[in-house]
C-alpha cells in the first residue's frame, strides 16, 4: 500500500484484507430498527453498489456502519475491531446524500476541503506542507485544483459535491462511503463526477456507494447489493447478479424510481424489481 502523501492510499488489487463486518446488524432510529438482519462483508479494494427503492433502508445501512445511528442488534467490525471502538474514524470517509454547502458559508474550496484533515490533525492542530499537499492532491483528483480559491457558494451544485468528495478524500481514508453522489446534479455534471469516482476506483479505493446511476461506474463494480424493505435481499457480483435478474420475473409497473432515471440500465431490472425477491448470495467474492 502506498503510504505517501498522496490523496488515496493506492493498492495493487482487491485482497482478503475485511475492512467492514456486519453480522446479522439492525439499525434504526431511537428503538425502531428500519434496517433488520444485514449481514455484509467489505474486502480491501472492494467496490460495492448500494442499489434498492427509495425509502428501503440504503441511507440508514450506510449511517450505521458509520457508527451515525442506532444499531439495534448485531454485530459491526471495522478494520477488525467491533465499530464502536475504532478511535480512527478518518479511516471512513463519508460523502453524505444531496449534501451541498450553505449559501451562507463564506470559505474557499480549499479551506473546506482543508477541514477533512482536522480528523487526522485534530481540532488544534496547524495544516502543515504535507496536509496542504494532500488537500491541493484531493482538489486536483475530483478536477477542481483550478477552483481552489473560490468561494465555495460561487460554485455549481455539482462542483460543490466533489469539493465535498475531496474534502473525505483528504482525510485518507481507507474506505470511502457516499450516499447518491450524483444525486440531483445535472446532466453534464454527472458526467464529470462519474469520471472522478471512476479515477478513485482506478487508484484502489475502497468504495460503498448508494446510487441510483451505475453508469460508467458498472464495469468497475466488484459487488452489487440491493436493500429492499429493510433487509439485504441480494449480496454478490454483477455477473452474479446479471444471472440473477434474468432468473427474477421483471415487474416493469414497479414505482422503483431506478427504472425511472434508466431504462436501459442493469441496475432498472431484476431483483429491483420484484417485491419477491428470493435471491440470496451473500458474501460472494469476484
Ligand atoms: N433520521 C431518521 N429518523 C427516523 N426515521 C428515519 C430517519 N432517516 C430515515 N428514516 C426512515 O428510515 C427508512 C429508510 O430510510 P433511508 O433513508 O435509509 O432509505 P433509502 O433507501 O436511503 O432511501 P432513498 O433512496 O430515498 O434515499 C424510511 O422509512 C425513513 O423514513
């Protein structure tokens, strides 16, 4: 692994290496579990899309690896120890959904992004050269080094997106987690972002990410997981998972709003689809 000052940490290929393990996890809001018996396991170098209705639990599987609510029961390790007692929580990087910045935030892209070093060097701690070369190296990585002294709510929704894809990346993490990255930025925009996340998985990153637009993103993808009503109702690769759609009868009159936004897309087909889905193959591996 590289450990230099680099935005990413690189690696060679996907290894064995378990960087997050759910064990039979349910998660919730005060005492109401609305995500139940999850079960996941995320390798080092992993890819893994979060696919599924709206309202299915995605956001809430997401937050409860990060420790962000309630896990009702079940077990979550990260990094191998249980979740509750990583002192590191820069390891995860969290890109949150349809986040962008206040209109009201008077920074530069820079200084927002300088502040996903904080985890790292703490709240007193001064930005030294190799910090400040990290956060220019995130800014470069998701396009925007010639943005670095604007005014962050001079920018675009979009562009605001990947200063916030940065500002995670310039903690270093070791697994990057984004919820709908693409989520309501236009047309041209998704274009530019696809091609910063696909830069990341080109330079090893680990990535869990929900979304609803595979896109370019797809052939890069080592494992799909779809939640649907609160449960993982299928684990495995998109080869496997390409089987499995074809095996799945297709309710093309479903409301999943993933055919909505592709109709042409994998992702609009199969497991999706069905609210009988009876396809588990958890744990698989490319
Ligand atoms: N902070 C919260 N407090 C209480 N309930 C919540 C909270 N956040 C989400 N929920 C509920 O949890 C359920 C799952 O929501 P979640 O956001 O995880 O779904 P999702 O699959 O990410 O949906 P979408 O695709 O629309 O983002 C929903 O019924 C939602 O109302």
């Amino acid at each position: 692994m590289l450990m230099t000052a680099d935005a990413v940490k690189t690696i060679d290929s996907p290894g064995e290496e378990v960087v997050i393990e759910l064990s039979h996890a349910a998660f919730g809001y005060g005492e109401r579990a609305v995500l139940r018996d999850a079960s996941l396991t995320v390798h080092r170098g992993e890819i893994v899309a979060i696919v599924g209705p709206n309202g299915s639990g995605k956001s809430t599987l997401m937050k409860g690896i990060l420790g962000l609510n309630e896990r009702v029961s079940g077990s979550v390790q990260l990094f191998g120890v249980p979740g509750e007692d990583l002192h590191e929580r820069a390891r995860l990087g969290y890109v949150p959904q349809r986040h962008t910045l206040s209109a009201s935030v008077r920074a530069t892209a820079e200084e927002i992004v300088a502040t996903g070093r904080l985890p790292r060097i703490g709240w007193l701690g001064r930005l030294r050269a190799t910090d400040r070369q990290l956060v220019a190296r995130a800014l470069d990585l998701v396009g925007l080094a010639d943005r670095a002294a604007t005014e962050v709510s001079t920018l675009s929704g979009g562009q605001q997106r990947r200063v916030l894809i940065a500002r995670a990346l310039a903690g270093q993490p070791d697994v990057l987690i984004m919820d709908e990255p693409t989520a309501g930025v236009d047309a041209a925009n998704q274009h530019v972002l696809a091609d910063v996340l696909v830069r990341l998985i080109q330079r090893g990153v680990t990535m869990l990410i929900v979304t609803h637009e595979l896109g370019a993103l797809e052939r890069l993808l080592t494992r799909i997981v779809v939640v649907d009503t609160g449960r993982i109702t299928f684990d495995g690769t998109p080869q496997e998972y390409a089987l499995a759609r074809d095996r799945v009868h297709h309710d093309h009159d479903s409301h999943h709003h993933d055919l909505e936004l592709d109709a042409h897309h994998a992702v609009a087909h199969g497991p999706l689809d069905t609210d009988h889905t009876d396809i588990h193959s958890r744990g698989a591996r490319p």
